[in-house]
C-alpha cells in the first residue's frame, strides 16, 4: 500500500490513511498512537515523557485552582528526591 504523504510538511501536521494517523517529527512521518491519558492521582507513568508546547512562547503552565495548595516540580533519581521547585500561593 503507498501513501500519498504532504511532500513539504510542517511539524506537527498530522495525514490520515487507511484509518491511521501519521504527524511528521520534522524528520519523518511517524504513526501517531492513541492518546493515554494519567488523570488519576497517585498514577505513575513510565517511559519517557516529552512535552511538546504548541505556542512560540514556550510556556508550560501548572495550575492548581486551590490557593491552599503547593504546585511542586520535583526530580528523583534512584527514588531519592534530588531537587524540587514549588510554587506557594503568595509571600
């Protein structure tokens, strides 16, 4: 089966064929998985995470609505925590 594939693509563009969809990596057409989702507290992920940010701006956001709350960025190697950054609600 051949696949007629955008000859100038741009990154991200996304091609449907046969029921599949590809997006090109800006190095090749690679098939795009279905989405998963960790939405649950206490869930782990594994593998790699990759986040890809889709304004010029390059923000990530962690928003947490409770001004009771810490929102907390944290490393861990060798499951000891080795930094962390958190962000409280005000001085």
């Amino acid at each position: 089966m051949a696949f007629n594939f955008p000859s100038s693509p741009v990154l991200g563009q996304e091609f449907s064929s046969g029921g599949a969809v590809y997006v090109w990596n800006g190095y090749g057409w690679m098939s795009k998985p279905a989405p998963e989702f960790v939405d649950e507290a206490g869930d782990t992920m594994s593998g790699a995470l990759t986040i890809r940010v889709a304004s010029t701006t390059g923000h990530l956001i962690l928003d947490n609505p409770t001004i009771s709350e810490v929102v907390a960025i944290a490393l861990k190697k060798i499951n000891l925590f080795r930094w962390a950054l958190n962000a409280t609600s005000g001085p």
